[in-house]
C-alpha cells in the first residue's frame, strides 16, 4: 500500500525547512526565513516564528528587530499581545531577581526603538486590569521619557490614592503609598510642572507615610518583592523628600530638616517664626513653618521615646521629685494647680537620675517646637489640621503625658497608666497618687513595686538626684534599675513618716525605728534623717524598737547608738529584746547593771558585723515584714490631711 501523501502548504515547507537548520546552520536558518517573509511578507506566522528564531537563539538585536516589525505589521494578533504580556511584568522586576529568559526580555525591550518602547508601554498600560501592574508600567513609562504629559503623572497620583481607598488598606503602610511616595513622588516633583494645591498633596502624602512607617516601628511593607518592602532611612527620606518639595514651592526653611546642629535649627525655626510668621500672620509662610517644624518636632519625640529605652533593657520614666523629708505635706488644693505650657520651659525643676543627658536633651528640643507650633496663631490652626491630617497624636502619646506630668495635671494622668501588670505601672501609680496626696494607694502600689522589683536584672547605683535633689527640682527621669527605683520607694516613705512624726509625735517609737531604718538607703543624705531621730530618741525616757537588730546595718548608727547607750542616762534604750528584760528602769555602772550593759555592748557588736550587708536586700526585707505598720501611718497621713 502506497504511503498517503500530506499536504503542505509553501509556507509551512520553507518553516520546516529554516527549523531543520537551526541547531546545525544558523546562518542556512535564516537564509529560508529571509526567503519565506520576502515570499509572503503579510504571513504572521512566519514573521513571528522568525521571532521566536532569534529569540530561542537569544540574539537580543535580531529578535527586537523582528518584534518591532510584528508590532508595526500585526499589532492586533492576540498570540503577539500573549507574548507582551508574558514579559511586561518582567519589566518592572529589579534586575537582581532576574533569571537569563527575564534578562533576553528586559535587553530585548531596551533594544526597541524608543518610540516603540514607548507605545508599548503605554498600550500594555492602559490594557491591564491589574491595578498594581498597571501603576508600575505608568511609573516606567513616566521614568524612561521624562517628556510624557504631566496630566498622566497626575491620573497616576490619583490612580494610586484610589486604589489605596478602594482596597481598604487597613492603613497608609501599604504598597500603594509606597510606590507613589517613595517613586512616582520624587519623578512627579523634578520633571513636572505641579501646581501648589497639588504640591501640597503629596507632600501631605508623604509626611504621613515616612512618620507612621518610623514612629509605628514597621518593617514589612506587604505585597512588595523583597527588595522593595522596607525603607532603610525613614528619616533621612522624609528630609530629602520634603526639601525637594519645598525647594518647588520656594520655601526659606527647607534647609533645617537637613540641618546636622539640632540646635541651629531650632534656632533658625524660631526665628522665622518670630520675624515674618507672627508679625506678619502670613497663611504661607504658616504652612512653611508648621510642616517644618512638626516634621522636626515629630522627629525629636521619635528620639526622646527612643532614648528613655536603654541599650541595656531599661527605661526612664518621669516621676515626681521627693524633697527633703521636713518639706511639710498639707492639704491637697481644692483646684489642681497648673503650670501653663505657654510658659517656656524651665530647665531647673527637670532632672535626671544618671548621668546620661539624652534623655532631657530630646525631651527639651521636642518641648520647644510643640510649645511654639500649639500656642501661637497663625501657626497653631494649621498645626492642629496638619496633625489631624497624619494622626501625630498616635505616635506621640508617651511625650504628651509628661508634658502633662510637666504641667502638673495628675489626675488626668490615670488613664494613661499602661493597662497590663508591669513595674512600670506600679511605679507611675506610685508617684501619681504621691502627687494627689492618697497616701494610703501610694504606699499600697510602693508594696506592688517591692514584689516586683526582683525581677529587675539591671542594678545600677544609688543617685544623688534622688536622695538630695536641688531645691527646685520638681521632676526627674528615673531609670528603671534596682537601686533607683527601691530608693524612690523609700524616700516617699520616709516623707511619709515623718511628716506623721512631726503631726503625732505621741507615735513616736515606731516611726523613729522606721525612719531610721529608711535613712540608710539615702545614705550618706541620710545621716541628717538619722541626727533628727537621734534628737527625738534623746527626749524619750525609754525609746522602744525590737526590729532593731533585724534592720539596723549602718555602721555609723550602731556606733551613735553606742555613744548613747554610754552617755545617755535619761533614756533606756530598749533595742535588743535578748536583753530587754534586764533595762529597766535604769542601768547602773556596778553589780547586775554591769552585765547588762555588756549584752548590750555584746549586741551591738554582734550588729556591726553586719555592716557589709547589701542595704537593698534589708529594705526589701524591711517592707515585706513591716507592711502593715507602715500602711497603717499612711492611712492615718492621709486622713490627717482631710480634716
């Protein structure tokens, strides 16, 4: 039987023929393509089979002559329009993340006579039901010719501030916002011819963006490549950014946001304020002000919130100053007294319990750009627009209560209190009911924070600051260590007491006992505690405290006692109770008296062994066993001081 014979059609023989050459003879390959497209030149199958020729071959200029011709020649066959879609995403690939069929692509595209680049990119534009895809074939496009239309770099603003609504980004962290703050934004500002409205816009865009993404502490920008969804510098971008902005729109102060002197800048920021802003009431100049300087506000309580978190896990938290202990406590004021924030800030009622000055540095700065931007008009209308805009208030919460703390408003400060079980909330609670006079919920929370505080790693050291602050300190940052914060505790309670010491002195044994026991954590601020209690004892025909060998480590109290115990005939000191029973009414030199008076000596000797002891583990010791004597003088404290 003869074989049936197949028809073939001219076209496909010479296509059979050119692929038959194609892995032995590229040049006899091409010859038959050459031939095939001279013969039938309208023949989309074999102009784009010589296309997928070179392309497989991957002769990058050959196959871009080949596709410039399919696209002037066929430019509505759907397999052609298949293929540009299946490279046009490659396009906007970083290049890094490419493999060799994507790189012969994006070579292959760059080979393209530019104005077909350019249609391209646009056609492919416009087809894409992609939203994403689409702005990043727009961003190309704007990017390789600069000259395409304003209006076009515009539609694509709006495009991306649309899409950002319509897919319900949960907020302005998102791949939408990126794209058109972090790419179109810079190209939109150096290549168009924006209007101010329209400037003013992005800029707004902007600020937003750079401010959430590095006051919020995001990382991950989603549904963004690797490559693209994150920023390094939030900061850095937010200045550059801004000062290309104010430079379009002829702004003075643009140069501060990249001023390196942060007092420079504030200086010149205030200055502009005072000379043309203020006098003047100038709307303009306004926004110039208020954008500058709540982007260097902003960036100042990004600092300050930074720094009251240290290298080494701590915190600082600002507290109430504790005076000396003969500050006398009177009756709360019926109206809270105010100290008003247009006053400037007085450096001396704020401390430090270290040595570390950041902290008060960038709480400084950050005081003087809010004072200025919320207490003078024009600038504080628009303040408080712009900061509604951007929602600063989320990111500066922790700033604005110890402005409040500053001011002296308490009792507003409950509700910030943080609401999960931590040290530092015991602490706040300390010294904010200190501060309103509840003395019984102040020492109740100073209990919470003796429970806790052996869960503190970092020791630190006693401060100064703490146990003599200057006489016009009203405040200091306290840092969240061992040693700082069991000091604060005691020296609340050592106000505490004596103050119901001087009211009561009826009282008196228990509270000299105590006081004298508190005194050797402020030591050597102490000792003049110690020489009032010492005073008060010398009056007393019999002083008892039996806790006195429980707690008395200091070795300078044991020696006085000592010298009182020898010279001191007036007062029994009834302090051991191995020898309590043999004290009465007096010791004398001779017989029985004699045997006494060396168990005493006996016992205090036995006490200054102790004098290395750490003090801190004593006064945990101390409040864990003397709770309930000393909430009972809290108690009775307060209560004095409402009637």
């Amino acid at each position: 039987m003869e074989p049936m014979e197949v028809s073939v059609t001219d076209e496909e023989y010479m296509m059979t023929k050119a692929k038959s050459f194609l892995e032995t003879d590229c040049y006899r390959c091409r010859s038959w393509l050459l031939t095939a497209k001279s013969m039938f030149p309208n023949n989309f199958g074999i102009h784009f089979e010589c296309y997928e020729i070179e392309k497989n071959l991957r002769c990058v200029q050959r196959a871009a002559r080949c596709f410039s011709c399919l696209l002037e020649d066929f430019p509505n066959e759907t397999i052609l329009w298949k293929e540009i879609e299946n490279f046009t995403p490659i396009l906007c690939m970083d290049i890094s993340c490419l493999s060799e069929e994507q790189t012969f692509f994006r070579e292959m595209f760059s080979a393209l006579p530019l104005s077909i680049q350019q249609k391209l990119l646009s056609v492919c534009a416009e087809r894409s039901e992609d939203t994403m895809e689409h702005c990043r074939l727009v961003l190309l496009l704007l990017n390789r010719f600069p000259q395409s239309s304003t209006e076009l770099a515009l539609k694509l603003m709006d495009t991306m501030i649309t899409a950002e609504k319509h897919n319900q980004c949960p907020n302005v962290i998102n791949c939408y916002r990126k794209i058109l703050v972090c790419d179109l934004g810079p190209l939109l500002v150096s290549t168009s011819t924006l209007n101010q409205k329209n400037l003013y816009k992005m800029l707004t865009k902007t600020t937003e963006f750079y401010i959430t993404y590095a006051m919020g502490g995001h990382s991950i920008i989603q549904n963004l490549p690797d490559t693209e969804n994150y920023i390094k510098t939030p900061w850095e971008d937010l200045f550059a950014s801004c000062e290309r902005i104010g430079k379009k729109l002829s702004w003075e102060l643009r140069s501060v946001l990249s001023q390196s002197d942060k007092r420079k800048a504030w200086k010149k920021v205030s200055s502009f304020a005072k000379k043309f802003v203020i006098a003047s009431n100038n709307s303009e100049l306004s926004k110039q002000l208020v954008f500058c300087g709540m982007i260097l506000f902003v960036r100042h309580v990004f600092d300050y919130n930074k720094s009251l978190k240290t290298e080494n896990g701590s915190e600082y938290l600002l507290v109430k100053a504790i005076k000396g202990p003969k500050v006398q406590i009177n009756k709360p004021p019926l109206k809270q007294a105010v100290l008003s924030i247009a006053t400037k800030l007085n450096e001396s009622l704020i401390g430090i319990t270290d040595d570390s000055s950041e902290v008060l540095d960038h709480f400084k700065m950050a005081f003087n750009y809010w004072e200025l931007l919320t207490n003078k008009e024009p600038m504080c209308t628009d303040y408080w627009k712009l900061s509604a805009q951007i929602k600063v208030d989320t990111f500066i919460g922790q700033f604005l209560n110890d402005i409040e703390f500053y001011q002296g408003k308490y009792k507003n400060l409950f509700k910030a209190v943080p609401v999960h079980e931590s040290i530092r909330k015991s602490l706040s609670l300390v010294t904010l009911y200190y501060c309103v006079q509840e003395f019984k919920k102040c020492t109740e929370h100073i209990f919470e924070v003796v429970d806790q505080i052996g869960s503190l790693s970092l020791y630190e050291s006693v401060s100064t600051e703490i146990a003599n602050p200057p006489e016009d300190r009203e405040m200091y940052y306290i840092q969240i260590a061992k040693l700082p914060v069991l000091q604060y505790c005691v020296k609340i309670m050592v106000q505490i007491l004596y103050n119901q010491l001087s009211n009561y002195p009826s009282t008196s044994d228990i509270l000299i006992g105590h006081l004298l026991v508190l005194s050797q954590m402020v030591w050597p601020e102490g000792k003049a505690i110690a020489e009032d209690m010492y005073n008060y004892i010398g009056k007393l025909p019999l002083f008892t405290y039996p806790q006195f060998s429980a707690y008395i480590t200091n070795i300078d109290i044991i020696e006085h006692f000592m010298a009182m115990f020898m010279e001191n005939d007036k007062c029994v000191l009834n302090i051991f109770p191995c020898v309590a029973s043999s004290l009465s009414p007096r010791i004398s030199t001779r017989g029985a008296g004699k045997g006494v008076k060396e168990e005493f000596r006996s016992a205090l000797k036995k006490q200054v062994k102790r004098w290395s002891e750490p003090v801190d583990e004593t006064m945990l010791l101390f409040f864990k066993n003397e709770r309930e004597s000393l909430m009972k003088t809290a108690t009775l404290m307060e209560k004095s001081l409402t009637f």
